[in-house]
C-alpha cells in the first residue's frame, strides 16, 4: 500500500513531503521491507524525520540525500493541568486500586517489540519493596500469541493480583485519567526509532524507565525518569524504584513547563517552515 501511495503521490503531486514517523514499520524489518522504503524514499521532494538518529540512518542505510532530509520534533498538542481528582477517580473507577499502590504503566497497543515478556519475569523475580506495585496494561493485544504468553505469564508467577490489562482500544476519555493515575511509565522496548508514548508521559509530567533503544535516551531524562540498557535486568527493577522515591506530583508540573518550551508546536515546527521556504528542495 505505501508503495502505491508514494508512486502516485509522485505521479500526481508536483511537490510533496512524507513524514517517516518510523523508518520501517514495527515488526516489519525484513530485507524485503528495507528494499521497498530504500525506494519509497527516494520519491517525495522532502522527508521529515523526528530524531537526528532517525536521519543519519536515512543517510546512512537507505542513501537518502542529507539535503532533503529535515530533523522535526515530535510536538505535543496538549498539556495536562494533572487535576488530582481525576487521579483518584480513575484509581477508583478504572483501575479498581487505592492511592496506597504505585502504579506503572505500560501504555499503549500490545506488540512484541516492546518487550512486556521480559518485563513481566523481572516484575515477578525482583519483589521486595515492589510489592506494593501494581503493573497496568493499557492496551490492545492483536497478536494471539502474544496475548496467551503475556497471560500465562502472568499466572505462572502468581501476579493475576498485580497486573491489570485493559485489553482494549482505550478511549480518548480514559487517556487523561491513566496517565494522571500512573506513578511511572515504563518502555522495556527491544528497539524503536522513537515514539508518541513518551511524549503523553511528558504532557502529564508522568517519569519514564526504558530501554536504551533508538532516540529514547534523548527524552526520557526530562521526564525526571532513566535509561537502562537495552534488556530488561533488575537494574531497569532499580531505576523503577529509585524514580518513584524521587518524584513528586510537584516534579511533575515542572516537568510538563520543561516540556512546554522544548516541544510546544511554535518550537519545534521551526525547522519545517524554514524548509518549506525553501523551494528548491521541492522540485
């Protein structure tokens, strides 16, 4: 399909820009896959990446020309005001937990390359003070096979009490509500470019505990949270721990006016306007 749609962009558009959220899409990085976008690549007039990562690799890996390549940050369109009451709320109705648990988050659709398998064994393996945890699912599982793993899992080491998967399209309106009731977000992805997750964590000040995959060490350290190599290992359990003793609900509105300047939409489009100005890089 995105074959077709570059061709007759390029067939039918004079001037015309992609925006490449993701190099190759998840889970889908064959040779085949890499063959069909090192072409796709070569169509529009300008290609728009989020991280210089993701552009040295166009470079480097897919012979894109360094000149019709433009860095754009991921913005934000919204910041929360973290209204307390709509925590408590969706401890209650949503989670059915007290505000006595801290909850971590993982947020968002259910895929492999985001490493909830090996999360949830050192979830279970390294107990102690994280007995008082609570892991929250919040997303979709498409993938049947995924899903019965992560289950059995979850039952083999005893944590049906300690997890709770929302196994579904989660609603705008429930958005809000997760992401003011969580304590930390966690991404133990096993590769990314980067992504749209940690930046709902950054509008609602929410920490985030990853992985050291793609572009995530540049923006996990404003979230207050850490980057801990590329495996999940009881030092990513530690770095849970040492970042729900260290912040606050207080830290977190610091951190949503951090986040304001850096990637509020007048920032961070800069860099595409100026492009666009420039035509010749749209013949």
């Amino acid at each position: 399909m995105v074959l077709v749609e570059a061709v007759l962009a390029w067939m039918l558009i004079r001037k015309w820009v992609l925006s490449v959220h993701n190099i190759v899409p998840h889970e889908s990085e064959g040779t085949i896959d890499k063959l069909l976008y090192r072409f796709v690549y070569k169509l529009p007039g300008l290609l728009v990446v989020h991280t210089e990562l993701m552009r040295q690799v166009l470079i480097s890996d897919f012979d894109v020309c360094e000149s019709r390549i433009v860095v754009v940050e991921h913005g934000i369109d919204v910041f929360s005001e973290l209204p307390y009451e709509t925590r408590a709320h969706a401890r209650h109705s949503l989670l059915g937990i007290d505000d006595c648990k801290k909850v971590i988050l993982s947020f968002g659709k259910v895929m492999r390359y985001k490493g909830l398998e090996e999360f949830i064994e050192a979830f279970a393996r390294y107990r102690g003070p994280s007995d008082d945890w609570i892991l929250v699912i919040a997303g979709k599982c498409d993938d049947v096979d995924l899903r019965n793993s992560l289950r059995s899992r979850i039952v083999n080491w005893n944590l049906s009490s300690r997890v709770v998967w929302l196994d579904r399209f989660i609603e705008s309106s429930e958005v809000e509500g997760l992401l003011c009731a969580a304590d930390v977000m966690i991404m133990p992805y096993r590769h990314i470019d980067q992504s749209g997750v940690i930046f709902s964590a950054l509008s609602f000040g929410l920490p985030v505990v990853a992985t050291d995959v793609g572009s995530l060490k540049h923006y996990v350290p404003l979230s207050g949270g850490a980057v801990v190599g590329s495996v999940v290992s009881e030092d990513f359990i530690r770095a849970i721990r040492n970042t729900l003793h260290k912040i606050s609900w207080l830290d977190r509105g610091n951190t949503i006016n951090s986040a304001k300047v850096k990637y509020g939409w007048r920032t961070v489009l800069t860099p595409l306007i100026s492009s666009y100005s420039n035509a010749s890089c749209l013949q």
